[in-house]
C-alpha cells in the first residue's frame, strides 16, 4: 500500500472524533509510544486493545514491533494531510 502520509507533511489531529465514537479499523491516528508520538493505521481491534500498522508494511515499525496498545495511548485521529 502506498503511505498515506509522505515524508515532510503535516497532520492535524483532533481528539474530538473519540470522545463520542471508538476508534475504528483503517483510521490513522497518532499515539504515544514510550514518549514518542507515531502516526499509524488501526488494523485491529480487540476490546480495548488496538493493533497498528504502517501503510509501508515492509519498513514500518509497528504494532509488530512494539505489541498493541490501549485506547488511553491515542492522542487523537489523523483528521487532515497537508
């Protein structure tokens, strides 16, 4: 798949989609990883739990890497590209 998001852009990320929906598969949101923020697309959902995926799946670090994260880890969803 090619990236969404190319080197150099930009994204605006809002917070208010979740606060009346769950996040949801294919959705590119940006979270927090051990003090890093990342941008990557939600490929599953178990409960409470999310796995991640770049869209560059051979060179993407993600939830492969690092395991799924909790929805108190997402920092918002990835609303516009520039």
């Amino acid at each position: 798949m090619e990236p969404a998001i190319k080197n150099q852009q930009h994204v605006l990320t809002s917070k208010i989609p979740y606060l009346f929906s769950e996040p949801d598969v294919k959705e590119i949101v940006a979270f927090n990883l051990k003090g890093k923020v990342l941008i990557k697309r939600i490929q599953k959902k178990m409960g409470n739990k999310y796995f991640l995926t770049g869209d560059n799946s051979k060179d993407s670090f993600d939830s492969r890497s690092f395991g799924s994260i909790s929805k108190s880890d997402i920092l918002g969803k990835v609303i516009y590209i520039f």
